[in-house]
C-alpha cells in the first residue's frame, strides 16, 4: 500500500546512518566503502536546497496549467469541473514519477501530491458553493474537509510525507468548524479527535520500532500532542489571541469560567506527560514538542491570570532556560561514562549540526537588518590662500 518498497526505504535509513558514522569518526573509510554497496537503491533524491526549487518550480507549472486551462475552456465548462479534474490528473503524476522515475524526496513527486490535494479541496468548495445544501437541509460544504482529510492521511501513507499529517490535522479543525460553532464546543471536539488519533497512533507504533517508519510515527504523535495542547490554550488558539497584544482574560469572557480555568490546569499537566513520553520512548519529535509546550506554557501563563507582563520577562525566561540546560548537562555528564538512563550530554550525530545551522540561517532571515553605518556629514571645505611659491620664472599661488 506504501509507494516505496521497504527493501529501499530501509536501505535509504543505512545510508543516512552509515554517512553520519562516518562522518563522525565511529567508521573508517575503509569501513564506509566496504558498506556503501549494501545500501545501494534505485530510488533517487536531491539535497534540500534542490528539493525546495523543484517543488516550487512544479506549483508554478501546474498552477500555469490550470491557468491555461481556464483561459481556453472557462466558458463552456465550469471552474468547479476544471478543479476536480486536474486532482486526480496530478495524483498520477506523482504515483508515475514514483513508480517511472524513482524520485524520493524530490520535490516534484510531493508538489503534484500535494497539488492533487489542494485541487481537489478547492474544487469542492467552488463547486458547492453553488449548491451548499441538499433538499433536506444538509450541508454538503462539509465534504471539502472531510475529503481533504482522508486525501491527506492517504498521501501521509501512501507517500510518507510527515506534512500531509499536518495538512490533515488542519482540515479536521476546519471540518468540527462545520459540526458546531461554539467556541467550547469546538476546542472540545478538536482535542477529542486528535486524541483519538494519538491513541491510535501510539497503538501502533510499537510495531514500527527500530525500522523506517519509526521516525515517521514520532512526529505523527508529537503532531498530535502539539495539536491536542493547542485546542486546550484558549489563549492560542482562541479569538483573542495572545501573540496579537491581546489575551489577559479578554477570553475568558468567550468561554465559560469552568471551561476556561480548566484549560489553565490541562496545559499545565500536558507538558510534563509529553516529556516523560518522548524521555520513556526517545522519540527525539516528542521531546522536542514537550519543551515547546512548557515554554507555551510560561509564555501564556500571565495571560491567562491576568496580571500584569513586563519588558524584563523575556530576560529571566532566558536566564531560567540557560540555567536549566546547564543543570541538565552537569547532571549528564556527571554519570558514569557521561550517560544517565541512555542519554548523553556529548554530541553523537552530526544531524544535530545540520539543525542548529538550519536554526541560524532561518534566524538570520527572520531578524532585523543591522543598520548601516552612517558616514559623517562632510564639513566645509578647506580654503588655502595668501601664499606663492615658483622658481626659474613660474610662480603660483596657493
């Protein structure tokens, strides 16, 4: 049911590990070149700047298709049909490019699935905003998210795309939208499907331990723990949210009282339980969402009460973070062989500098541009006058 087999995907998972072994010294070269030819696959793949133009360059052409497209036939044909046929058209491309060309992680491949998805999605919403309802009083808009959902799960399966999983999660907060809309209801009705799906997921994985599809269960569940965590903050996820100045129990007023302080509690027992889960599985994903939640957590905590913030509370957010990482490391290192439990203060896998590059560079983007240094006004110009100078019959003055 997977696009690729699992003799490749696993042989892909021994190269990535066999790279970044020797990268970091645990293998000879030697070593490396008698292992390579074991991890040899058809399937072929680019780096991550490549992958990025190539899928950028594959929406422009199919988005230029389907511009043409209209521009031809809009007329005798309506949009709605020129949508819901170019899905299922792009769909194949992608399974032929797979399965033809043995792209993976290409960019291509994944820009005309993920295409495939979105046309389909927009085509529905077009088509019955004609008809939105049946005789009967049913919405039928609800089938645009309900079947970008399933496409997404699919594509998520079909491809293992960890953003499809993603792109799933957010069509099911769009499709409760259609079921109620109160707030408290609906932040329910999310959380309760994610954590259905966590349940799921989490049921499953053991199965998938230590083979290709482990990583891609991890984030599945730490998607899943982010997004249960995020129905549950009202002052994220509500109308007042507080990254927009606003929050300071201006929500509490849209929710009732014991809804609104019990969310206050939840996101205060959620961050230590997705901790000890990452910690318990070393599922790196879910760690990293565990310390995401707590610091949404303290981020959010003086919304929630109502009292007062201060320019001065991002510096001791910082000072608690830098002292807690250097608590945590002492304590690591200070075990026998460097390691507690099965973790380490010292760096194994050069993966982590990739990410930490990655880190600086979208950082760098996203700051301020240093102002350029000015230079002075310039002064008034200096005058020279009432001298002469000359020899042999020149003279000038100066």
């Amino acid at each position: 049911m997977r696009a690729y087999s699992v003799s490749d995907e696993e042989a892909l998972r021994a190269r990535d590990l066999l790279k970044d072994w020797a990268g970091e010294g645990y293998l000879t070269p030697a070593q490396f070149e008698q292992l390579e030819p074991e991890t040899a696959c058809k399937l072929r793949r680019t780096n991550v700047c490549l992958r990025i133009v190539s899928f950028a360059f594959t929406l422009l052409i199919v988005a230029a298709a389907v511009g043409l497209a209209f521009v031809v036939f809009l007329d005798p044909v309506p949009a709605s049909v020129f949508l819901l046929l170019f899905a299922p058209v792009c769909y194949v491309a992608a399974e032929l490019a797979v399965s033809q060309a043995s792209l993976y992680r290409f960019g291509i491949e994944e820009a005309l699935a993920v295409s495939s998805i979105g046309l389909l999605c927009v085509g529905l919403v077009v088509g019955f905003n004609v008809f939105p309802s049946t005789p009967t009083g049913v919405n039928i808009q609800i089938l645009a998210p309900l079947a970008g959902t399933i496409f997404s799960l699919w594509i998520w399966h079909r491809f293992g795309l960890p953003y499809a999983f993603f792109a799933a999660m957010i069509f099911t907060v769009w499709l409760t939208g259609y079921w109620t809309s109160a707030g408290t209801e609906q932040h329910l009705a999310v959380a309760a499907f994610f954590a259905v799906a966590l349940l799921t997921v989490i049921a499953i994985s053991p199965r998938y331990r230590r083979t290709y599809l482990q990583p891609r269960m991890a984030i599945a569940e730490a998607l899943l723990w982010l997004g249960i965590y995020l129905a549950f903050n009202v002052e994220i996820s509500g109308s007042n949210p507080v990254w927009l100045g606003r929050g300071s129990l201006l929500n509490s007023g849209e929710f009732p009282r014991p809804f609104y302080w019990s969310t206050w509690v939840l996101i205060w027992c959620l961050p230590p339980v997705v901790l000890a889960r990452g910690l318990r599985q070393k599922d790196k994903p879910v760690v990293a969402v565990g310390i995401l939640v707590t610091l949404l957590t303290l981020l959010t905590s003086k919304s929630y009460l109502g009292t007062q913030s201060y320019t001065w509370d991002p510096m001791i957010l910082g000072a608690l973070l830098i002292g807690t990482a250097l608590v945590v490391r002492y304590w690591l290192s200070t075990g026998p062989g460097g390691i507690r439990h099965g973790f380490t203060a010292q760096r194994l896998s050069g993966r982590d500098n990739s990410l930490l590059d990655a880190g600086v560079a979208v950082s760098g983007l996203v700051s301020r541009h240093l102002p350029e240094p000015t230079t002075p006004a310039p002064g008034p110009e200096a005058t020279f006058g009432g001298g002469n100078s000359g020899g042999a019959g020149a003279s000038s003055d100066f």
